[in-house]
C-alpha cells in the first residue's frame, strides 16, 4: 500500500518538474534569452575569455567527438595523477594515503565516464581534496559532458546544419546555468536535514555505552546533491546513501530518487522542443514510464514477499519482507525503490545492498542496467531512446516495404550500421567481460557465492560499468588488479563508443534535407508507435541476455523454490 503510494507521488512530481525544467534546458540548448542571463553571462564570457574559446563558432560532429572526448581524456589524467600523489597534498585530515595504480586507473576512468563505481571506501580512500578537486568536479562534468552531446544530437536531428554546435560552449553553459544553481540549492537543503558540509575530518564523541567513538565527517552535502542531480553515483562513505550523513531521513531518502529522476525525464520534453514535435516526446515519455513502473511495482513485490525459502528461516521481520541489507529506516518499499530509480536513471547510488536481495527483486536492477535505455543518465540516457527510437522506425519500416523516415528524413544504409553498432557494443562488453572473468582463475577469485548467485554477481558488475552505472552488489570483491584494468576498460569504451557513434548518425541526419510527411509516412505520435517501441526495447533486451538472466538471478529463484 505505502510503496505504491510513494511510487506514484514520486512519479507525479517529477510530471509536474518535467515541462518547466525541460523548457529551462531547451533555452540553454537553444541559446534563448534568460532573464538570469544577467548573473550567467558574465560568468560564462569569463570562462571562455580564460579559456579562449569562441562559443558562436558551430562544429561538425567529427570536431564535437574530439573535443568531448579531448576534454574527458585531458580531466581523466589530472584526476589520476592528483589520486597517486594525494598524501602530499593538503586537506588530508584522516591520513589517507596515496591510491594504488590499477585502483587510481579505475576510479579516475569512473568519474570521468559518469559511472561512478568505487572499488575504495569513500571515508578512507580519498582525501578532502581529491573529493572536491576530483570526484566532485568530475560529477559536474562528466554529466555537463553527457547533456552538452545529448544536445548536439537533438540539434542534428531537428534542423539541417553543417555543425552540430560548439562542445565547449555547452559543456560551459550546462555547468554554469543548470548543474551548479540547482546542486547549490540541494546542498542547503540536504545540510538543513542533517547531512555534514564540512572539513572538520574527525570528531571523537562520547557514546551511550560509556565509550570513545572516532566519526569521520567532511563535505558531504556538496557531493550528495550533485552525484543525484547529475545521475553520478559513488558515496562519501563507504556505505552509500545508507549512510545517515548521506541520507538522514525518509525526506532526503524521497529527495535524492526525485533528484535522479528530474534531468533524465524532462530531457525527454526538451527532445520535443528541439525536434518540433510535442507529442512524439510523449509518446515516448509515457512508454519509458510504462516500463519503469512495471519493474519498480515487480521489485518491490518481490522484495515485500521474499518467498517460502526465507520463511523457513524464521528470521524476525520475514513476514513484513525482506529485511537484509536494507535500513530500517527505510525498509523494503523505499529500498526497493530507490534500487529501481537508481538503475533505471543510471546513478548508482544505493540506500541498501542489491547483494542481498531475493533473486527476482535483485534481478529488476540487473535487467534495468541491461537494457541501458529506461530513461538512462544524464543526456547519455536520451542517446540510447533515440537510438532505439530509430530502430524502431527502421524495423517498421521494413515490415510496410517503405524507405524508414524520421522527423522527415530518410533513415538509409549509414545511420542503420552505426545505430546496430551502437546497440551491439553494451550487450558485447557485458557478456564478453563476464565470460573472461569466470574463466580465469584471477577473475573468479573475485566472486564470493557460489553457483547462480556468483554469476549474477559478475554479470551485475560488468553491467554496472558498460551502463555508466556504477552500483555494486555489495558481496563482490572489485578491488583486485585484474578487475580495476577490467571494469575500467568496460567503463571507458561503454562510454564513449556509443557516444561518438550517435554524433556521427546526428551529423549524417544533419546533413541531409528534410522533407514534409506524406500519407506513407509511419507517423511516431501515437499510442501504436509506442506499443512497437515498447516491444522492441523488451524484444532486443531479451533475445540479448535472457540467457544470462535464465543462467543467474531466474535459476537462484527456481533452487530456491
């Protein structure tokens, strides 16, 4: 009853946030007059006089590729080098010391690429500064980086260009005008809760018991509200949002799924700004939901009705659900929830431990990161809609015996191939990576259960990072050599591959001349687009892991039942 209550009141405020926060990204899109443009332009004119770049110059795709991705490799080895030399640095009031090589490789590739997966413990594995002038930095721009690409690949759908726009004048205008005023309203909120903001380190108090206690604080605040609205992940403890600093209560527990939820979802409603068609963003819109809300209502059942298996246990508390690795103050809807929002939006963020959920409600997460298209992350999400999108329209097509068009342009030979690439590369860096991995002795040393929990284990790890996700089942060992290269190179190439191929099909679209709909044309704005767009989303998913899901997560819940 509760759960289905805080589903859909979430649900509901993020459908009242849509069209205003969309229509505010779109005049940032769309360099449209602001009347904060007063308090923005200065700061931003600063920026690219420092930096000396020309924000009216347009670029082609090709140009926009290399300079996003010039700027990430450029951040990516400043904050690997300032992790190996941390120690020497200041603002290190818990004696953290240096990052091992492998681990440092790993983690600057993670927060760079928007994945935010952590093979460290938060409070111990950096100092104060390398969370602010690294991972915190890296959760603005690597979400600045993946909506500044969104935008370059809604313009080369919605209008006939030679240029895609100017990377660095939207990465620019993206931090300044939308990521740092809504982060710096949420770290008020949040402290005002009760989450630290401060460079104290540790506090010694007494406990109840008559003891010493040794708490470490630091700035948390500031990295809560941007590792939310920037669909980043990662923790300042090891413990996550779990952790009372990170999430004190059930209000900042509802805050921080809302705050992933916002940008992915009314992005979707820029989309239909940018393209000129309100209602095919609808369309869309309603189907995403459609799907989230099915796995999330199936996770929290799962969850609340554990099954004869744990009942024979007879642990305390088995008849109100599942209770392992979940905080009380939460319990089984809220946690499950915010397992489902968290993979759905592609944060990786957690408030309980997926390692210890029942097979099918740990299987809902897994699946979410699968199929990588359910809203997704920041700009990188709208890539994969649209990717599918296309297909779609592709596969229509051919079923009617008519050249596929979108927004009135024909998709041909070009666009198809790189969009099958696109698609192919997530599902080939999951199951190749996992494969390798139960294969080598150095690999499997990592997985701590045996049989078809182990294997979720490694499929949900390598998920995590080909998705940009960056949660963890919590049982499995991540920090070796073998996996911090491994998770790395997933992470890196999930990335960026599908990036800069989504670029190329906006510029192949861009180039070509639009032309009016005719009576042939599939039209995308109707309840049938979205039923097919549905079906070919699930389709594709399953016919790509349903395997791997019968071998992991479905076969645990067959033993046990």
């Amino acid at each position: 009853m509760y759960s289905n209550i805080e589903l859909f009141t979430m649900i509901l405020v993020v459908v009242l946030l849509t069209k205003p926060v969309g229509t505010y990204m779109y005049k940032i899109f769309e360099y449209k007059p602001m009347k904060l443009d007063k308090v923005f332009l200065p700061v931003e004119n600063f920026i690219y006089k420092l930096s000396g770049i020309n924000a009216e110059e347009e670029i082609s795709w090709k140009k926009y590729a290399l300079s996003f991705l010039l700027v990430n490799t450029v951040m990516m080895i400043i904050g690997y080098i300032i992790l190996r030399i941390q120690r020497f640095l200041p603002l290190n009031p818990t004696g953290v010391k240096n990052m091992e090589s492998s681990l440092a490789f790993n983690t600057a590739i993670s927060f760079t690429t928007n994945t935010n997966i952590q093979h460290y413990a938060g409070e111990n594995g950096v100092t104060f500064l390398s969370q602010m002038i690294v991972i915190v930095f890296l959760m603005f721009t690597s979400a600045a980086s993946g909506l500044a690409t969104a935008a370059a690949i809604m313009r080369g759908l919605s209008r006939k260009t030679d240029g895609l726009g100017n990377f660095y004048a939207d990465f620019v205008r993206v931090v300044v005008r939308l990521l740092l005023p809504i982060s710096a309203i949420v770290t008020l909120i949040l402290v005002w809760q009760g989450v630290p903001q401060t460079f104290a380190g540790k506090v010694v108090v007494d406990t109840l018991e008559g003891g010493k206690q040794t708490i470490i604080t630091g700035p948390v605040a500031v990295l809560e509200s941007i590792k939310h609205l920037g669909t980043n992940g990662g923790g300042f403890f090891e413990a996550n949002s779990s952790h009372p600093f990170e999430n004190p209560t059930w209000l900042t527990n509802m805050i921080e799924m809302l705050l992933m939820m916002l940008l992915p979802a009314s992005l979707i409603y820029t989309y239909g700004l940018m393209i000129n068609n309100k209602k095919h963003a609808l369309v869309l819109y309603i189907s995403l939901f459609v799907i989230f809300i099915l796995l999330a209502v199936g996770a929290v059942y799962a969850e609340s009705h554990p099954g004869v298996a744990y009942s024979k246990l007879h642990i305390d508390g088995t008849p109100y659900g599942n209770y392992e690795g979940k905080e009380v103050r939460f319990g089984v809807s809220q946690s499950s929830l915010f397992a489902t929002v968290t993979t759905a939006f592609t944060t990786g963020s957690v408030d309980s431990m997926h390692d210890s959920y029942t097979p099918l409600g740990g299987a809902v997460p897994l699946i979410l990161m699968m199929l990588n298209t359910i809203f997704g992350g920041d700009g990188a999400g709208l890539q994969n809609i649209i990717m599918y999108t296309i297909l779609t329209v592709f596969l229509t097509g051919l079923m009617v015996g008519r050249t596929p068009e979108y927004l009135g342009r024909k998709i041909e030979t070009k666009e198809i191939k790189l969009i099958a690439l696109a698609i192919l590369v997530h599902p080939f860096l999951i199951l190749f990576s996992s494969a390798l991995t139960v294969m080598l002795k150095v690999g499997a040393s990592s997985v701590t259960n045996p049989l078809y929990h182990g294997l979720t284990q490694v499929l949900y790890e390598f998920s995590s990072a080909a998705a940009n996700n960056g949660s963890e089942f919590a049982g499995f060992i991540g920090n070796t050599v073998f996996m911090n290269i491994m998770t790395g190179l997933v992470m890196f190439f999930g990335r960026y591959i599908t990036i800069i191929l989504m670029l190329a099909v906006a510029g192949s679209m861009a180039e070509k001349i639009p032309a009016p709909p005719s009576p042939g044309t599939f039209r995308t704005d109707n309840a049938l687009f979205g039923a097919i767009f549905i079906a070919i989303v699930v389709i594709v998913g399953a016919l790509t892991f349903f395997p791997a899901i019968i071998l992991g997560p479905i076969s645990e819940f067959l033993s046990m039942t």
